[in-house]
C-alpha cells in the first residue's frame, strides 16, 4: 500500500526560556489510505506536537521543523511556503481537538462558521453552501440541523458540539483527518459514538485519520497500526493487534499493565514508576532507562535504533527479546488478588 503520508526523521525544535529545546527526535511513520494510525504515549511523549507540525501549526507556537521530512502525497509539507500551507489545511488535511469550544467562535453561529470554513475551499452562493452545511451535519448525527445552524457554540451540548466540528473539518473534503484525543473530555456513551462516527466516516469517505490518544482502550477500538512515542522518540510501532498483543519494549509493556483488563475488578494495577523527563533533562542513551526494569550500562549509555522486530514490527530496545518474554509471563499470570 503507498503511503499517503510519510513522516521521516522528523525532529522538532521549540523555543522556551531555557533556549532552544528538542521535542521530538528523529521519528519516522507512514499513512496508508484508508489507514487509522493511532499514536499512544503519556502526557510529554510528543505526540501532539507532532501532529500539529503535519499541519505546520508548530510555526505559530514557538516551534519549528529542524529536520526530516514530512510528505503528503507528492507535497514535501516542511518546505511549502506559507501561501500553500494555508491552502492544503482543510483541504487536504483538516484537524480535530480535545476541545471543541476551542475550534468556534462563541459570538457566531454554528451555521455561519461551517459556511465560512466551507467558502475558503471552495465557491457557491450562499444558499448552496448552507445546504451543503446542513447535509454535513446531517451526516454526523446531528438532529434538527435546521435548527442547530442558527445556534450558537454555547447552546450545544459537548457531545453535539463534537459533532458539529468533526463537520467543519470535513468541510473541505480532506484526505487526512488528525484527531486529537477528541473524546477525552466526553462521557463512556458519548465517547463510543463519536468514535462509530470517525469509523463510519472514514469508510465511507476513504480518508486516513491519525488519531492522537493516551487511552489503549481507543486505540485497541481503532487502530490498524500503533505508534508508540516516550520522550519524544518512538519506542515501538507496528500492527495494532501485535503491538497491544504481543509488545516488546518495555514501555509498552508498562502502558498496558497500568490499565484495567476486562474482569479484573478489585485487582491491582502496576504503574510505570517514575515520570517522563522534560525536554531540558533528557536522559542520555535510551530516554526510558531510568523507569525500566530491564536497564543495563548499554541502555544508558547508547541510543537503541528502531530495529525490525518481525511482522512489521519495530521496537527502541536493546532487550526486546527479554522484555517481550517477561511480558507474555505477565500476561499468563492469574490477576492480582483484591487489597
């Protein structure tokens, strides 16, 4: 399958009070068409920072591309002048958030901002887009879009409101939806179905999404592939059901064991001891040495490449074979007893 996005070597610079810092160090994935790509990690891995710079957006944040490459089809992004960028955003590749407050304007209307977004990619009177709109919010669930058209952002509900954005970014047709963490401030119910939603959509539309998540939960639902990110390097990557079945870097192994399996109520989690470093105390050699288990002299001192692992699957880990088998005992293991 090619690619419809390629991300290669990709390092990203910001600018802080301390100086120039790195967030992200030299990572490397693929989007196929049609293709769910989910990147995972805690809060600090990078995951954000490198999705919003596949829409040049870290150039309004104090960041900058420092290297590598980020290819949309036949479109280098990190070289496209301002002009281009500003025409491939929504058109091409569009972006949802956690927040959907943030993504409207309070004192317009919901109408009047999806014909607005609509009018910059495309032309038509007046009326025309506003059935356009309407048909949008028709297509994400959204009862009565008559009505919700003359409403304002407040007079929504949270889960409606998502809706109403995940059409706004549809407005231009994209090939490529980025989602950032877009139910994390939902409830259960309504959060299963704004993620039916991106899945029905993605079918019937043939997008690609890049869908930015902590939970493995999500990305279990709605992974092909799984892009594992610490520190601002990518610890492991692969199909979602090796990845989440069969991990071999000790992070991934962490992240799966500090969530709660399908009837272990009453059992104990085991958290990843420690916290990720910040961007000014990179530990040198791999960035996970300090919270891992396995560490040896090699792990502090070298950085591990991202090596091929079989099936698909590449892991940041000098003892990945170790690693993967004390995971795979863990997993057989009986559940931990109540406290």
């Amino acid at each position: 399958m090619t690619a419809r996005l390629e991300v290669t070597d990709l390092t990203i610079d910001v600018d802080t009070p301390r100086g120039t810092l790195t967030a992200v160090s030299g990572i490397s994935f693929g989007i196929g068409p049609g293709e769910t790509v989910c990147l995972v990690g805690e809060s600090g891995s990078g995951k954000t920072i490198a999705s919003k710079a596949i829409m040049r957006l870290t150039d309004y944040e104090n960041g900058r591309i420092a290297g590598g490459s980020i290819r949309l089809g036949d479109q280098h992004i990190e070289s496209l002048p301002p002009h281009l960028i500003r025409d491939l955003r929504g058109r091409r590749i569009a972006m949802i958030f956690q927040e959907p407050m943030a993504a409207f304007d309070p004192v317009f209307t919901i109408g009047s901002q999806l014909i607005e977004t609509m009018r910059a990619h495309r032309r038509g009177k007046k009326a025309v887009l506003r059935q356009a709109a309407i048909d949008l919010l028709i297509r994400v669930g959204i009862p009565e879009p008559e009505l919700r058209m003359e409403q304002y952002p407040g007079e929504l509900s949270g889960g409606m409101l998502q809706r109403a954005m995940i059409a706004m970014a549809l407005s231009g047709g994209p090939e490529l939806l980025i989602a950032d963490e877009p139910t994390t401030a939902l409830d259960v119910t309504i959060q299963a179905q704004i993620l039916k939603l991106l899945g029905e959509l993605k079918d019937s539309l043939g997008m690609s999404i890049l869908l930015i998540t902590h939970d493995l939960g999500v990305a279990a639902e709605m992974a092909d592939r799984i892009v594992v990110m610490y520190a601002g390097r990518i610890a492991e990557q692969g199909p979602a059901a090796q990845v989440l079945g069969q991990p071999r870097h000790p992070y991934t192994i962490g992240l799966l064991n500090s969530v709660a399996a399908q009837g272990s109520l009453g059992g104990r989690l085991r958290a990843i001891e420690g916290s990720p470093p910040g961007l000014a105390d990179m530990p040198d050699g791999c960035r996970f040495h300090p919270r891992c288990a396995f560490a040896t002299d090699r792990c502090r001192e070298s950085v591990p490449p991202l090596s091929d692992q079989g099936g698909g699957r590449l892991a940041a880990c000098w003892h990945a074979d170790e690693s993967a088998a004390a995971g795979a005992a863990q997993q057989a293991a009986p559940a931990a007893s109540p406290l």
